[in-house]
C-alpha cells in the first residue's frame, strides 16, 4: 500500500475516532476499508511539546549515546560533531555557537540556536539517522540526545535524560525566541 494511501487511511481513521466509535465503526463499514486511529498512531504526527507531553518511557545517558552516535550519526555528523559537508552525506555542525546569532555570521546548532532540548529528542526520533528515519529505539534516542547535550555542556556527562528529565534541561538559547501570541500556540502548554 502506497504512503498516500495509508496517511489518507490513517487521516480518516483521526476523524472517525473524533467522531465517535459508533460512527466510526458505521463509516468503516459503509466503505470498507479503514481503521479506528489509536493513541499510538496519533502520536506519530503530533510534535513533543516543550513540556515534554508524549515523551515515551526509557532513559539514556552520555556514555551510552557516544556509542549509538558513532554508529549512526558520526558519519554524517562527525566524529566529534562537528559536522560534515560533503555533498549528499553531509550534516550539520551540532556543537559551538554560542552568542553568534545576532552576528554577521550565525552558527546555528543544538547548542547556539535550538531552544528546547524536547525538540531535539522529537527531531532524533522522527528523521534520524538519514539512512533509516523512525529505526532508533527510544533508549537509543534519550541516549544520543544526552551525548549531544553534554558534549554541549548543556547538561552534566553524568545525566540521565527520560520523560521527566529532559524538559527540564534549560537549553542555552531558551529565551531567544520571541512568544508566539496566536491561538494555537496553546496547545503546546
């Protein structure tokens, strides 16, 4: 079954658990196809908020996330996440920057720029590594996200980063942004 396909099978499966089970159960049937949305494939759409909402169970430390970024991330990232720039395998810079964004010549990394270490699990977990998006485990992702940050001195080598944790973690750039004053901002508090 093709992408297109299973977003439009799952968009309809949001709706129809929106609008009651009864219906729901109703509307798949009448078409014949479809499946009431869970919890689960819901979340898969929905970014973790700076509250951490959504954030699974597990935990990781720096010490084990040196080992998972070496063997997913370092070949795009470098070895000591510094970047690399080659055409078509290249990644970003991810340490370094700090206070450079009001210059002539920003350095925008998790470090510099990112201002909520929940961005940065959310982003881990969904797109990373390039080669196989959505394959590390969530240990593997607390785990990456605390070697990032340490290595960042944003948190302590010794940190453990979970549900609990990790929103917590007061990133260098936190205050950098400015309010978004709009209605849906609202639901990210």
């Amino acid at each position: 079954m093709s992408m297109h396909k299973k977003t439009l099978l799952l968009i309809a499966g949001v709706v129809l658990m929106l609008s009651g089970s009864a219906q729901a159960q109703s509307i798949i049937d009448h078409y014949g196809f479809g499946k009431q949305a869970t919890d689960q494939d819901i979340a898969r759409y929905f970014s973790i908020p700076p509250s951490g909402r959504g954030l699974p169970a597990g935990s990781g430390t720096a010490k084990a996330g040196a080992t998972v970024f070496a063997d997913n991330c370092a070949i795009c990232h470098g070895d000591k996440l510094e970047g690399n720039p080659a055409k078509g395998i290249g990644g970003d810079k991810l340490l370094g920057g700090r206070g450079s964004l009001a210059t002539k010549t920003p350095v925008k990394t998790v470090e510099s720029y990112w201002p909520y270490a929940t961005t940065l699990f959310d982003y881990i977990k969904r797109a990373m590594p390039f080669s196989a998006p959505g394959s590390l485990t969530d240990d593997q992702v607390y785990s990456v996200v605390a070697y990032i940050l340490a290595e960042g001195k944003v948190i302590k080598l010794t940190e453990v980063m979970n549900a609990q944790t990790l929103p917590k973690v007061a990133m260098p750039n936190k205050d950098g942004f400015i309010p978004d004053s709009r209605p849906e901002l609202e639901l990210y508090h």
